[in-house]
C-alpha cells in the first residue's frame, strides 16, 4: 500500500494498525508520488488484545445490580 505524506499524517493510527493486524505487510509513504519511507512490523510478535484479559478474574457482588432502576430514574429512563 502506498500513501503520500499528508494521508500518512492524517490515517497515522490507522496505517499501524493495518500492519499491526496484519492486513497490510507494509505502507510505503511518498514524497510527490517518490516512495521515501516504508513502514513494516517492528516486531513479528503478534499483537495481544487487551480484551478479556482479566476475565474470570475479578468478581462482582451478587447484588450488582441492585439500584439499576433507581439509576434510571435519576436519568430520566425506565428499565
């Protein structure tokens, strides 16, 4: 995949997660439509997701839910 500078600047975020994710294996960033910079994975470790990591982990009170309602009402809503 190829970007020029300013589509590089403005997607940067989106440029590393393509290659993090490995959906692109580089991003080359043109200069005037020269090719100057290529991006690639740094490290060839997979990326882990943060999600789910503590799960099974941590408990929460039988009675969580317990002022739902009350919560709602204060907000203007309704369960």
């Amino acid at each position: 995949m190829q970007v020029n500078i300013l589509e590089a600047k403005t997607n940067l975020s989106n440029l590393v997660r393509l290659i993090e994710t490995g959906k692109e294996e580089q991003v080359i960033i043109a200069r005037y439509g020269k090719p100057v910079v290529k991006m690639v994975i740094y490290n060839d470790a997979p990326v882990t997701k943060r999600i789910g990591v503590a799960k099974g982990k941590l408990k929460s009170p039988k009675d969580l839910d317990k002022h739902n309602k009350e919560i709602a009402k204060m907000f203007g809503g309704d369960l």
